[in-house]
C-alpha cells in the first residue's frame, strides 16, 4: 500500500467505509468511520482483533464529545481542557457510539490526538474516527508509516504520512464511568498530572466493569524472545546467554563493555527519547534473526512508568527470570 500526504484522498476513503491508518503523536492509528459498524468491522478483522475489544473514538474538537458518550461529567470537560489534543483517552458513558465499536461495553473511549495530520483529517472528515493502533493484534505499534506498511501492507486502504510519532507510546487512559477516576494505562501524561488537573486521587489497577485488553499480561511484544534484566547483572547475563549459544542483542542504557558477537543498541538515557525510539528498536531487532532481546532494566520512577509497563508485557512475564543469573 502507498504512503501518501494526501488528506482529501484519505477523507474519501473513510466516507465510503474505507480503513485509513494516520499518524497521531503517540502511534499510527488504523481508523475508519466510526459510525459505520461495517467499515470498523474491518479493522477488528485486519488487526486480528477479538470483537469484544473496545476502540478509541478520535475526534477533532472537544465539543465533539456529547455526540459519542451520554453523560460528560465536570471532570471530562477539565481534562480536555487540560490535555487535548494529547494522548489522553478518558472513558465516558455510551452515548451513539455503535456497540461494535465500543466492543459490546456500554462506554466509549474518546481521545483527540496532537498531531497536525491527524487533526486536519479528523476536521476534514468532520466524524469520529475510530482508531486502535495499527499493528496486529498484540504486536509492537507503529510509530512510523513504513512500519505500518510493512506490516499490514495491502490490507489498509491508505496509508497517511507523518513523520515518526513524537510521544511513541500509546496514550494514557483515564475512567470517568465510576465515582472516583481509574488510571486504566499509563502513558505519557502521568497519573499526577491527571491528579493535580482534577484535584482528586486516582484509582489504578483493573476494575470489573471496564475490559481494556492493553492491559493483557502479554501485549505490544516482539517475536524475539525478549527478557529484562537490572543494569548490575546485564554483563553477567549476556555471557551466560551467549555460552548457550543464544543470538543476542543488548538494548542497554548505560554504556557498558560486552564481548564481541553481541550487538549493542543504545538507547535514549532520559525517558521521553527511550519513550520515542523503543517500537523502532523492537521492530529493527525483531528482523535480525535473534534468539534473545536483553533489556536494561529502567529506573522505577514516575517518568519509566509507561515504558516499564510496555516493556513488562512486551516480555511477558520472564522479566524476573535473569535478575539473579
Ligand atoms: O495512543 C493511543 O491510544 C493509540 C492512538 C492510535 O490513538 N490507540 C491505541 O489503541 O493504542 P488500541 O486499541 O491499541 O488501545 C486502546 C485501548 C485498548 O486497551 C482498549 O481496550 C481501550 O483502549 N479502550 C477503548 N475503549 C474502551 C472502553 N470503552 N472501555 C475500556 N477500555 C477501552
Ligand atoms: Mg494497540
């Protein structure tokens, strides 16, 4: 499928119930109309994606807002204010938002993405796109066009231009369906921003009436087998994996010395340039033919918490596995 700039092109493509993938500040979006359960049939089918897993309405404007969800509680109206466009997702109540979009739950996710592409589509269009990321389901997301493409190929009907994602991790997600707010995924607007803009605690964690499948145990992940490891224990580790034999990269913060065989990655020392490049490294160490992606564990601190949730599904469960090698 061709990657072009051409907003009008993609504009028709959504009129006549065509599946767009777009740029957005986190991640490429794979968008259709959202008030055509036909047309957002073909994104679960393309993505592989079970029915009942919810997608994120994107809008253009916040007054947007009571056409997709019922109620709009003092506090949506806030956040928007405070943080959109920007990757916030808030859940709201249902309003006409089509069941197969918000996956059979009686809520809706909404979210209005900072990036120009994507607003000048979303005003163009002048609907709601419903968009969740463009890759596979479980897969790493796209933060550039050509990773869409690769991936999904001719399976998209247009593939809009936008450069790299400037964020690179999926949006934070916020509840407003019950009386206090719940932190569903952390993204890069932190749950104490979220608290200072609202001047009330957050809940985090899984609650019942709300399915959020990002927050699988096993989400976002490479092929490779991926494992993470703290900065003390990486030298000792590559050696081991090496002496079984094991194909490996390094995905290391620190600059430490390895053995020849093992190819280092360096990545962004502070957080938001990690945040940015992690999906490509993934995405590039996925196509080498490694037995073994190992990871410099990151901080535990506030500004990693995104990442660290990201890379702790990604590996799935065997993070721990090399801490004491
Ligand atoms: O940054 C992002 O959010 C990107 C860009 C394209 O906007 N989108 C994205 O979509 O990450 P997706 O589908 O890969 O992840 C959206 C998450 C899913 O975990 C989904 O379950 C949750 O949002 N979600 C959407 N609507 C929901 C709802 N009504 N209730 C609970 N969770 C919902
Ligand atoms: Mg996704």
């Amino acid at each position: 499928m061709a990657i072009t700039t051409d907003i009008t092109l993609a504009v028709e493509q959504l009129r006549r119930g065509g599946v767009v993938a777009f740029p957005t500040e986190t991640v490429y979006g794979l968008g259709a109309d959202a008030s055509n359960p036909a047309a957002t049939q073909r994104i679960f089918t393309i993505k592989g994606r079970p029915a009942n897993h919810p997608l994120i309405v994107h809008i253009g404007d916040a007054g947007m807002m009571p056409e997709w969800a019922r109620e709009i509680p003092p506090a949506a109206r806030r956040l928007a204010g405070c943080f959109w466009p920007g990757p916030l997702t808030l859940i709201l109540k249902r309003g006409k938002a089509p069941m197969e979009v918000t996956g059979g739950q009686d809520s809706v996710g909404l979210r209005m993405p900072d990036h120009p592409v994507a607003l000048e589509l979303l005003r163009a269009f002048g609907g709601g796109i419903a968009a969740p990321s463009a890759n596979r389901f479980g897969r790493v997301s796209p933060t550039r066009a050509v990773h869409v493409r690769d991936e999904l190929g001719d399976d998209v009907d247009l593939i809009l231009e936008g450069g790299n994602c400037r964020v690179g991790l999926e949006s934070t997600i916020l509840s407003l369906i019950d009386e206090q707010p719940r932190l569903l995924r952390p993204g890069a607007i932190s749950q104490a921003e979220l608290e200072i803009a609202l001047g009330e605690t957050i809940l985090t964690g899984t609650q019942t009436t709300v399915r959020a499948p990002g927050m699988l145990d096993s989400h976002y992940a490479p092929h490779t087998r991926m494992l993470i490891c703290p900065t003390e224990n990486l030298v000792a580790a590559a050696v081991n994996l090496i002496s079984q034999n094991q194909r490996l990269a390094v995905m290391q913060r620190t600059p430490l010395q390895f053995s020849a065989g093992i190819l280092t990655w360096p990545m962004p020392e502070h957080a938001t340039g990690y945040g940015q490049a992690l999906y490509a490294a993934l995405r590039d160490l996925d196509q080498r033919g490694l037995d073994v992606i190992l990871v410099e564990q990151p901080p535990d601190d506030p500004a990693w918490r995104a990442i660290n949730d990201r890379l702790g599904r990604a590996s799935h469960d065997v993070r721990h596995s090399l801490a004491e090698p």
